[in-house]
C-alpha cells in the first residue's frame, strides 16, 4: 500500500472516531436529559446539596446550600419537556444588594459586572428566604472584618438591609455595616458608651460613626440578646448599688440602670453635665452633646439613685471618714454638713443629689469665729462667722438640728 492510500486509511478511521463519539455523547446526554424528572435531579447533577428549595413560578425555582454558601437558579425547567432548562449558581458572596416592591430583585457581581435576577410573585416564605440569604453574606462580611470578636448574634435593621449589626457578648462588642453609598465599617464597646435598651418597646440606642441616634432592628430577638448578656454580666462584675435596679462600675464610673424585665440604661459619670428629677423620670444632660437622656423610673429607684449620687459626691470629699468621731448631718435632703474631726474642718456641700451643680465649703476649725442660729420665715439656719469676715449660713429643715449643730460646733470654739 503506497503512503497516499494509507493517509487515506487513516482519515477513514479518524472520522469513524468521530463520529462514534458525537453518537455516544449524544445517546449519554438523551440518557441523561431522560433520567432528570425533578429539580432534585437538576441539582445532584450539579452536585449542589440544598437545605431549602422554593418553587417561585412555573419557570423559577432557588435553592440554598447546606454549607450556606450560594444559591442555585433553575429557569425554564419542564419535567414533560426537561431538555432546555436553564441552571446557574450565585455565591452569596457576589450578592450586592436586594430590593422589594411588586417583585423581589437580586443584585450581584458576575465578572466585575452587576446584574440581577427578577423574583415575581412574592409570598411571605420568597421575601423571609431573599432577606435570610442575604444576611448570611452580610454575616460572613463582618465576620471577616472583625475575625477577633466572636460575634454571637446579629441583625439588620430592616428587610434590605442597609445597616447590619453584629454583637459579641464576650467583649460586649457591637459592630455595625452601613452598605450605601460604600460598605463602612464600625465597631464599639457597648460598656464604655451611653446606650439605651428597652425589649417592651424594641428601642435601642446607641452612637454608630460617633453619633447617637436610634437604631432599628429586623430581628426582634437580636435585642433581647443584647439585654440579656449585658445584665448578666452587669450583675456578675459590677457593685449592686440598689436591688436588681442600680449597678456601679467604678473602674470606669459607670452606673447602669433596669427595671430588672425589659429596660437597660449607661450612664458615664464623668460625660454627664447635669441630672434633675422630674416625676417618673431621671433626665441626664450631656457634656458637649446637645441631648439629653430620658429614663423612666418609679419613685423607689429615683431615690435609690438619689442616695447614690449623694454617696457618690460625698466620697469625694470624705475619703477617710471616721464613722466613730466624725459627723454626716443631714441638714436638708439635698445639703450636708460634714464635721470631720479627723482633719480639724468643716464641710458644708450644697446639691448633693446632682453631679455637675455639686459644690461644697470647707472651714478649717481655726477659721471659726462664732455661731449662732438664725431665722428666715419658717426656715432656720445656723451662721458661721470666720475670722477673714466671712459668712456661711447653713439652712437647715428643723431647728433641731441647726441646735445639734451648735452644739457640736461649740465643742470647736
């Protein structure tokens, strides 16, 4: 056989080769279109395993992973007719934004790209399924921004999801995820803020990007997390100042507040310009900020905060008080009288029950030249002269004591 006749043979069987396997291709591919009568078919094709499916139309179908990673779309598949379905998955990853009006609408990245995915008709099972999947990206976002914190709970603060917060009860971290115009990242100790919490009314608040303001949340029992961790924590570190009512943090003054079922309140001693009683509220005015914090309390936890404050203006000044040879005179609920004869003085201390308008005197015993009492109307005080022509008159709600007073002062003189 010359060479011409065997290039000839040649081309013969390769074409045979071809076309034998154009015919098996083709016989497999009927087998396999054959064998797919269910979307169940569709995906173990795909070796995608889902944890939900959901039927959206006739000609749409999404499924969700069971490592929660992406999703799968089926368009067009008709188990009668199974041959021109369509099949593409979506990372939730790539997923950008969502929206929800008479459709629902996927955003997401496809080769530097964005391009969506139209969702009609809308039931309550299709708009809880487009938030979910949703959130679990914006969970994995903020997971690997801040890989440290060990967050334990989470919500966005509506169905689209334009703010997402994170919370770890470990550090009391609370993170946060702005997603327009940019994704803008955030994250506070909730213990070294003002933040307020009430799971009756689904309030919070609490400064995100420096400012405070009110921050809504979709999942209602992400707050209720939130209240629960932090009063746990509160009642294992900090003092108990009034029964399941008042909590102190001295290392970083800071009081807490609750009503011990639903509210949560901070207040930063040293951040807080002003504090007035006025019926069932505590009003705490801030240093710097054009605000002022509202907290309802029934009479009992007014006063027990009342008699913290006092306490806590009185240390101040009484570090070292002798409970044995010193005096603490009410004189009236708001004003004290301190004869510390540890130190050979006299305290008076005015507006005890506020933190900013507190003020005192201090009369070294020396200084005194004469007391005597005196009476203004229905009110009595005691005056003291010194001997650099001062006066300090100390008002006093019954003549009983300014006479006690006198007395104990004579002892000096």
């Amino acid at each position: 056989m010359n060479i011409i006749g065997l290039f000839f043979l040649i081309g013969i069987v390769l074409v045979l080769v071809i076309l034998l396997s154009i015919l098996i291709i083709n016989y497999e591919k009927r087998n396999k279109i054959k064998s797919i009568k269910t979307l169940q078919d569709i995906l173990d094709e795909a070796c995608f395993y889902p944890t939900e499916i959901h039927f959206v139309n006739k000609k749409l179908s999404i499924a969700l992973n069971k490592s929660k990673t992406k999703i799968a779309i089926i368009k067009n598949f008709n188990p009668n007719n199974p041959r021109y379905y369509v099949y593409q998955e979506i990372a939730l990853s790539f997923i950008e934004k969502i929206e929800k009006n008479i459709s629902g609408k996927i955003y997401y990245l496809k080769k530097g790209e964005i391009n969506s995915l139209n969702i009609y008709p809308l039931n309550k099972e299709i708009v809880d399924f487009l938030h979910n999947i949703f959130e679990l990206s914006l969970i994995k976002r903020i997971e690997n921004k801040f890989p440290e914190c060990k967050f334990t709970s989470y919500s966005s603060s509506d169905w689209e999801c334009n703010y997402f917060w994170a919370y770890s009860k470990y550090n009391s971290t609370f993170a946060y995820l702005k997603l327009n115009p940019k994704n803008q990242y955030g994250k506070i100790n909730l213990r070294k803020e003002h933040f307020t919490i009430d799971t009756k009314f689904n309030y919070f608040e609490a400064p995100i990007f420096g400012i405070a303001q009110q921050l809504f949340t979709y999942n209602n029992y992400f707050l209720k997390n939130i209240y629960e961790d932090l009063l746990k924590l509160i009642k294992e570190k900090y003092s108990q100042i009034a029964h399941n009512s008042i909590y102190f943090d001295n290392y970083s003054n800071t009081t807490y507040l609750t009503n011990g079922t639903n509210s949560l309140q901070s207040i930063i001693i040293d951040k807080i310009d002003k504090v007035d009683y006025r019926d069932n509220r505590i009003l705490f005015k801030l240093y710097n900020e054009h605000r002022t914090i509202n907290y309802i309390a029934n009479q009992e936890q007014i006063s027990e905060f009342e008699n913290f404050v006092i306490d806590h203006n009185l240390k101040k000044i009484a570090q070292g008080f002798n409970n044995k040879t010193d005096k603490l005179i009410n004189t009236t609920p708001y004003t004290k009288l301190i004869i510390d004869f540890s130190r050979d003085r006299v305290i008076y201390c005015a507006n005890l029950n506020r933190f900013s308008s507190f003020n005192y005197i201090t009369i070294p015993f020396i200084e005194i030249e004469k007391i005597n009492i005196e009476k203004s109307g229905i009110k009595y005080f005691l005056r003291i002269n010194t001997k650099n022509k001062e006066i300090v008159d100390i008002t006093c709600d019954k003549k009983e004591v300014a006479q006690y007073i006198e007395v104990q002062l004579s002892k000096i003189i």
